[in-house]
C-alpha cells in the first residue's frame, strides 16, 4: 500500500491558536468555495490546538484575505519546501504581520 503524505511540496499550512479557531476558519473558507483540508498539524510545527489548514499557494491571497476579514488570521503560516516547514508570514508580539 502506498503512503500518501498530508503535506506534499509546495503545501501552505495555517496554523492556530485553537481548535475553535481553525475550524471556525475551515467553515469560513470552505462556504466561500475556497480548497482548504484540515489535517493534524505535523510535529515539526510547534502548535498549541495541534491542527492546521492545507491550502495551496494559488488560494493564498483569497483565503488570508477572507480570514482577515473576519478576524481569524492564524499564528503562523508555513509553506513545505525541501522537507522543511518554513515560516512565511505570522503575527509578531505587537500584533502586527510579518513576511
């Protein structure tokens, strides 16, 4: 049987400061018809709810603007590249966004 992995290259992955919260977001974007899966968040990533959102880099702009607006951005969102998890944009202490 073969393997198929969560997460494959290129995957962006938003992650939260809750349960409630990612799923509220999940909700939000998948009424808008946005193509976004809830996956257990993997262990690389530090997270406090331990689930994340996959998107892809083509809905990136639709589904950050869409969490905005209702005020769910993420902690953190980190695109898998090479093997690794690499942050790509998150909410600094001061609460304001970084690149």
């Amino acid at each position: 049987m073969e393997k198929r992995l969560m997460v494959q290259e290129g995957h962006l992955l938003a992650v939260f400061n809750s349960g409630h919260r990612v799923m509220k977001a999940e909700s939000l974007l998948k009424a808008l018809g946005l193509p976004v899966l809830l996956i257990p968040a993997p262990r690389q990533l530090q997270t406090d709810c331990g689930l994340a959102l996959r998107f892809n880099e083509d809905v990136r702009e639709q589904v950050m603007g869409a969490l905005e607006r209702d005020g769910l951005l993420p902690a953190f969102v980190s695109v898998y590249r090479d093997g690794l998890f690499v942050t790509i944009w998150g909410i600094g202490p001061d609460g304001s966004h970084s690149i």
